[in-house]
C-alpha cells in the first residue's frame, strides 16, 4: 500500500517519480552552473513547497551523478522543514580531482524524500541506561566481515 501526502508547491514544472516504487523524486536546476573540480555551488530548482506538520522533506544525490561524475551534496541529506516557504536549493559539491562538471537548467540534480517525522521530547536524566555498544563510536564495528582488521 502506498501512502500520498498533500503537499502544496509552486514550481515550474513538480518533482517527478522516475519509476514506480522510487522513493526520491526527482528536483531540476532552474539554472546552469559551471562545477569546477572540487568547488560547490547553490543551485535553485525553482521549487517551493508547504509540507503538513509532521513531515520533513530530504534533499539527496543522485546516484549517477556521484558515480559517473562525482557530484554529490555537500549537506547531504538536506532537510526541508514543514515551515519553511522558500526555494529549495541544493548545495552541489564537485570531488572530481580533474574535471569540471556543467549544470544546465532543467537537469535532474537531486532528489526529494518525503516522510513523516517524529518529534522527540529530550528529557534530562543523570545517567543513560546501559547498552551492547555503550560508549563505542566511529570505527567500532570495523570495516571487514571476517574481522580481521578493526
């Protein structure tokens, strides 16, 4: 079953679902931008949108384009809050070492993921209660299956 949102926008043309199933929908440049290597960017989709309390919106990468090209986002996920009545732009990062990447208006540069969010009520304790990991962070699973290296 698949759940729909109401979500008012004001946009040249609405994001659009690549595929069914697809979770993002797909945002556009309103306008052309030159990426050099290792340089960003804050490129406007022309999209404006009112999502209901208790939603967020997640701007992602594309895939293709940080595998082909090596563009990525450089606050990746940006987050849409359900107040917020402005643009969405998305902040293009190139990490490509040696070459320059073109935005033209109209290409698909990111995508859009609605969901619902809970708020959290933060409530102030002395301790935290304990845990299998505990205090272990960055690192602390390590990266191979067979556990030779940590």
């Amino acid at each position: 079953m698949t759940e729909t949102v109401d979500v008012p926008i004001i946009a040249p043309a609405p994001p659009s679902y690549a595929k069914p199933g697809d979770a993002g929908a797909d945002l556009v440049a309103a306008e052309s931008v030159r990426l050099e290597p290792g340089a960003r960017a804050l490129v406007g989709t022309g999209v404006r949108i009112a999502l209901p309390d208790g939603y967020a919106a997640f701007v992602v990468p594309r895939s293709g384009l940080a595998a082909r090209h090596g563009i990525s986002i450089v606050n990746a996920p940006g987050t849409v809050d359900a107040g917020y009545r402005g643009e969405i732009k998305v902040a293009l990062i190139n990490t490509d070492s040696s070459s320059a990447y073109e935005v033209t208006a109209g290409d698909r540069i990111a995508q859009l993921i609605v969901m619902p969010v809970t708020r959290a009520l933060f409530v102030p304790v002395d301790e935290l209660p304990e845990s299998v990991r505990g205090e272990d962070g960055f690192g602390s699973t390590g990266y191979q299956q067979n556990g030779d290296r940590s």
